[in-house]
C-alpha cells in the first residue's frame, strides 16, 4: 500500500469508530431518559384519593422508601381499619 492509501484507510476508520462512540452515548442517554420519564409518570392519584390526602412532595414520592409503599398501596387495598 503507498502512504495516501493508508491515510485513507485510516481516515475511514477514525469516522467508523467516532460514529460508533456517538451512537452508543445517543443510545445511553435516549434509553436513560426514557427510564427517568417512565419513573417520573408514575401516577399515584388512586391512592391519594383513596387515602384522602394531598398529594406528595415529588422529593417525597422519590424517596425509595416511600415509592416503595406507595407502589404497594397502588397494588394492594388499604383497610382503614
């Protein structure tokens, strides 16, 4: 091979792999993002209104202990007494 072929083949193989690399971080950010709004949709309104309480603070519904039951209460029946 002479010296312009091989700085050809390189130059292809740079942008073959630059355009892997941004298509894997496009990949991770879109499937993190979709993970955030699928957690930030959850819709807890039923329990509320079954509760009879104001909605949540949405740090407060965040907190993994809270969500937790809140996911439990949105299953599950609540015996008020």
């Amino acid at each position: 091979m002479n010296n312009a072929q091989s700085e050809a083949r390189h130059s292809n193989d740079f942008v073959y792999s630059l355009v892997l690399v941004i298509s894997l971080i496009l990949m991770l950010a879109v499937g993190g993002l979709g993970y955030w709004y699928f957690w930030m949709k959850r819709d807890f309104s039923a329990v509320y209104t079954q509760l009879g309480i104001t909605p949540l603070p949405v740090n407060v519904e965040l907190d993994p202990e809270i969500s937790k039951r809140l996911e439990q209460l949105n299953r599950e029946p609540c015996y008020k007494d």
